[in-house]
C-alpha cells in the first residue's frame, strides 16, 4: 500500500481520537460488522474503498464541501480536482486533514 494512503489512515484515526468518536461507532457507520476492520484499515494494513472512505470521513463530520472550502486556505485546488476525476482522493483530503488535524488541537 503506498505511504500517501497509510499516512491518509492514521491521519484520520488522529482526527477520530481528537473528535472522541468512538471506533465502533465509525465502524458502524462504515459498514463494518466489527471495529477490528477500521483497526486494520487505521494501522495501514487494509485498504478501502472510495465509498468506505466517503463514508469514514462523513463519520468524521467532514464533506467534500468543507474539502473545497480548505482549498481556498492553501490546499491545492488543482491537486483536489484531479483526485476527485480519478477517484483517487487520497492526496487532497490527506492535505485537508492535517489541516483539519491543526485546528481540532487548537
């Protein structure tokens, strides 16, 4: 699995740990009979699809809008679009989320 994607996931097991969202909620919401599958996903083992993705960062309280509106305080527009036509989003929303990861801290 390439190391952009890893750090994506334990990107957003920080962000989860900073929002107090509980494992098993997320894996729940995810669609996951077991939290055990978002363990193996947030410690880089697995990987997941666009949908779970989509679906993890709903759980997070994060939308492609708030995504888009990041854009506009130096995430690369570019860089998103291009993520979005090819499905592959892992760039953009991993910029985004240590973004998201900064503010949640302060």
């Amino acid at each position: 699995m390439d190391d952009k994607i890893i750090s994506l996931y334990k990107d957003l097991k920080k962000l989860r740990e900073i929002k107090s969202k509980s494992q098993t909620n997320v894996s729940e919401y995810m669609g996951y009979n077991l939290s055990s599958s978002l363990s193996h996903v947030e410690a880089g083992r697995k990987n997941i699809s666009i949908d779970k993705l989509i679906k993890w960062l709903e759980a997070l309280d994060i939308n492609l809008d708030d995504i888009i509106k990041a854009s506009l305080n130096g995430i690369d527009f570019n860089l998103l679009n291009k993520a979005v036509k090819n499905k592959d989003s892992s760039n953009a929303i991993n910029e985004f989320l240590k973004i998201m990861i900064n503010k949640e801290k302060k």
